[in-house]
C-alpha cells in the first residue's frame, strides 16, 4: 500500500516501438497489461512508483528495445493534490475493473463445479482440470492483489470468493474420490 501521507510518485513511460512487426507492439502492450499499467495516450503508460512493478516495467524496456524501440521512464507527482488523486482514482477504477472480471470468473468456476455435480461427473481428469482451474484462479489473485496498491473496494469481496472457489472445489474432491472408492452416500 502507498503511503497516503505523501504525494503518490509515478513512474511514466514513453514507448516508442516500429509499427512493423507489429508482433513487437503486441508484446509490449501484453507486459504492460499484465502488470497493471494505466495507458494514459497513445505509448504512455504509468504505475505507481512502487518496487511491485519494477520488473514488469524492466520486461517492457528490454522487449522494447529488443525490437529497435525506444522507452523513456520518467518519475511524476501530480501538480496539485487534486491531480494526484486523480491518477489514483483512475489507477483504482483499472483495478475494480480487473476484481470485476476476477468475481465474474470465481462464479463461472463455481457454476462449473455445480454443473459436474448434478451430472455426477465424477472423474480424475475432471478433478485435475478444476484444480488446475483454482490455480489459476489463486494465481490471477495473487497478482491482483500486488497491482492493487492503493486498496479497490473489491478486494475483500474477491478473498471471500476465492475462498468460497476452495471450498467449493474442495467438495468436488471429496465427491470424486467418495465415488471413486464406491463410497456410498458420500458422493452427496
């Protein structure tokens, strides 16, 4: 979390790579997403000045230049403390966004899990493949969770999901292994 008693720094990227291949654009652009950056115009893009960030910024300076780009990284602090706070907000409003779609997928997971219950669909390959699922699913928060420095309002209720996700999967386990061994009255 950033200190909310001093000004939020910045670090500001300009990024400048050839059009073609646009295979080099495409992954600049991948490696900024996935850390989190704010795209504030067309190749610039910000993110708290934080260590959580800083080698997801490194991995984007190098493919950058790799691909005979320039970058050019700038720390910034809003002029006011009302430009500062804008930043923050439109920072936080990515982040809600990204717990949005983070809530959205833990309710496709569980409705999977659902599904092969009342289909009995008992199976260790299907076990493996919603374990594989939650994983990813804790991986995905994990993340979040280090992007999401200055506190979206959706990140308690995305710890409550994903431990409700656990649990669910969890029964799906016990369901599995219950059919498995011919357990009766344990496949629920």
């Amino acid at each position: 979390m950033v200190n909310g008693d001093s000004p939020s720094r910045w670090l500001v990227l300009v990024i400048r790579v050839p059009a073609e291949p646009s295979r080099h654009r495409v992954a600049v652009w991948r490696e900024l997403r996935k850390i989190g950056a704010l795209s504030v115009g067309q190749g610039v893009w910000a993110v708290p000045d934080v260590p959580v960030f800083a080698d997801g910024i490194a991995r984007a300076v190098d493919l950058t230049e790799q691909a005979d780009g320039q970058a050019l990284a700038l720390t910034a602090a809003g002029r006011s403390p009302e430009d500062a706070a804008r930043f923050q907000a439109l920072f936080t409003a990515a982040r809600s966004a990204d717990w949005a779609e983070f809530l959205a997928d833990c309710g496709k997971f569980e409705a999977e899990l659902a599904k092969e219950i009342r289909i009995a669909k008992f199976t260790l390959a299907e076990l493996e493949e919603e374990e594989q699922s939650l994983e990813r699913l804790r991986r995905w928060h994990r993340d979040l969770t280090a992007r999401d420095v200055f506190g979206a309002p959706e990140a308690a209720e995305a710890g409550e999901r994903l431990r409700q996700s656990t649990a669910a999967c969890e029964d799906y386990a016990e369901r599995v292994i219950a059919a498995l061994h011919g357990i009766a009255g344990d496949a629920r």
